[in-house]
C-alpha cells in the first residue's frame, strides 16, 4: 500500500503537469524613441592661443546666450536636436565640455545653456589645429545612441590653420561620412577668414560660413547660425556675412 505522503506528491504531478521553462524574450533593437532627433550638432569652440582676453569664456558665454534665447528653443521644438559643446586648441586637444543632450523643447534649451554656463574651464591655450577638429568632431558621431536624419561639426574660431592634420583633407573625410562642416568667423585679427573658411573648412550639404566683426555681432550672428542649421537651410552663396544679420 502507498503511503499518504506518496499519494499526495503523485496528485500534484498529475494536477501541475511537467514544468517548463518560459524562453526569454529579446530586446527589441529599435532605438527609443527619446534618441531619435532630427539634428545632431558638435559645437566646437576655439581654445587657441589665437583667442584672448578672455576670447574662450565670451565663446562659451555667447553660446549660453544663444540656447537661452525664445526663437531658438522654438526652432528646436519642431523636431529636436541633440548637441554637444567642445573646445579644440592644437592637434588633437579635443575636449568635450558638455556631453551629448538631446534637445526637444526651449526648456530643454535653457538647461543646455546652464550646462555650458558651469561646464570646467581650464582649457590650455595652444596652436589652432582646425583639421585636428573636425577629424575629432566627426568622430563624437560614432556610437552616440543617437539616430538623427543629418550631423553637422559647427565650428567657431578666429583663426586659421597652423598644425597638425590639413583642414580641406579633414573637411573632405567627414563630407564622405555624410557631415556637414558649417564655420563662424570672427573677424577681429584677420579679415580674410571668410574665404579661408568657405575654400577650406566648410562642406556638405547646405555648408555656409557666416561671420562676426567682434563680440557685439557675435552672439546674434551665432544665434542666427543655429537656427539656420536646425532648420537645415542653405544658402544660395554660402557665404553670410555680419552685414546680412
């Protein structure tokens, strides 16, 4: 005869049947939708020894001022961008002060500006190595997480090139890689920094250099900039100038 304890694990066998185990479910490999933006911008910012008297901390500032204003963050608004500021001196000297943030709203743009407002200074002043930066802008773009329709490097100096890598050979690698190359000048030592930048460093689709005589245009001029670049306009000749702000 079975004994009662015996019986009662054969009732529950027959009751639960064998166990099997649930096979795990895969991650789905869409990308969410909170990193997907319709622009993805490297701001980069001279560090040189070209820019003085506090030249580095009015970029930096001037930038601030830009993502604080209204008509910006309502630029951004139509369809999101993800940004990040850095700051290039000599050949690779490339220093990400404000990492990869992804932009969806002028809230959203103000708290970037107060990122760049406390980001760390302390940058070493050195030669103006522009092919160096876009070499080491492009490369931000690699493995971000971020999926976006169009990159741009979005250079700002009041420089040329003096070492390291070949600007218009820099410029020509990031166009194969779908990048567009855009430049600010600022034309406080050297007026003929239009045409340098417009024959050397930009290109891609809808490339432009557009330029600031001094610090009072700088701030409108790099606003007008952005707001360009999100909304992927062109220019017919390429070229801005401060007299068209």
């Amino acid at each position: 005869m079975l004994r009662p304890a015996i019986l009662l694990f054969l009732a529950l066998i027959a009751l639960t049947g064998p166990a099997t185990a649930e096979p795990k479910k895969k991650a789905p490999l869409v990308a969410p939708a909170e990193r997907s933006v319709s622009l993805e911008i490297v701001l980069a910012v001279d560090g040189s020894a070209s820019i003085t008297d506090g030249g580095l901390e009015f970029q930096l500032q001037g930038h601030a001022a830009a993502f604080n204003d209204p008509q910006l963050g309502e630029s951004i608004s139509a369809g999101g961008i993800a940004a990040t500021l850095v700051v290039f001196s000599g050949p690779h000297s490339l220093r990400v002060i404000v990492p990869w943030t992804v932009l969806r709203n002028a809230e959203d743009a103000k708290a970037f500006a107060h990122k760049i407002e406390s980001a760390p200074r302390g940058i070493q002043a050195d030669s103006t190595a522009l092919g160096s930066a876009i070499d080491d802008s492009a490369k931000l773009f690699e493995n971000n997480g971020i999926n976006a329709p169009r990159k741009v490097i979005d250079i700002v100096s009041n420089g040329f090139n003096n070492s390291g890598a070949d600007p218009a050979g820099a410029r020509d690698r990031a166009e194969r890689k779908g990048i567009t190359i855009n430049a600010l000048a600022i034309l406080d030592e050297f007026s003929w920094l239009e045409e340098y930048y417009q024959e050397n460093i930009v290109g891609g689709p809808n490339c432009f250099v557009k330029t600031a005589m001094d610090r009072d245009s700088f701030v409108e001029a790099l606003r007008q900039k952005l707001i360009q670049e999100i909304a992927g306009l062109g220019v017919p000749a390429k070229i801005i100038t401060a007299a068209n702000l």
